[in-house]
C-alpha cells in the first residue's frame, strides 16, 4: 500500500487556490485579453467616449449585476465593482 502524504497534497492544494485567486484578480483588474500594446481597451475607451465615460461605466455596471447569477457570480459583481472605481478615478480628475 502506498503511503500518502498529506502535507504535499495540502501544498498542492494551496497553490491551485492561489493561481485561481491570481487568475481572478487579473480577469477583474487587468484582463490580458483586453490590452493592446501599452494601452489596455479600457483606456482607449476612455479616449474615444470623453465625456460620456461615465455612461459607458454604468452600462458595463448594469450588465454585470444584472448577470451575476446566472455567469460568473463573484467575479461580475467585483467587475461591476471595478467599473465605478473606474468612473469615480475619472470624477476626481475632472472635478480637480
């Protein structure tokens, strides 16, 4: 019979839970499949709406909270999180 070690199986454990929780992190706050070049599409979408940032911001909002039960469930809601950090970061500038 082999013997299993439980510890190495508890350290592999925790390195999944830390990779999914980077993955995560990354797919809220810095998508890889939303940058281009040095910009990420974000910023450019920032550029071309101007002032109409801000209603860009609480479309993606809506979207993500209306949608969270039933796709992503916490990471829509910390998305939908990040899209008003994005219009009150544009808010304090212009109110500056």
């Amino acid at each position: 019979m082999t013997k299993i070690d439980l510890e190495a199986i508890d350290e592999v454990s925790k390195e999944i839970e830390q990779r999914k929780a980077k993955q995560l992190q990354d797919n809220i706050y810095h998508p890889s499949h939303y940058t281009m070049g040095s910009k990420e599409t974000i910023e450019i979408i920032k550029d071309v709406t101007d002032k109409e940032f801000g209603s860009y911001c609480i479309g993606n909002v809506i979207k993500y909270i209306s949608r969270y039960k039933y796709k992503n469930g916490i990471e829509d809601l910390k998305k939908a999180q990040q899209y008003i950090q994005f219009m009150i970061e544009d808010l304090e500038k212009e109110n500056n």
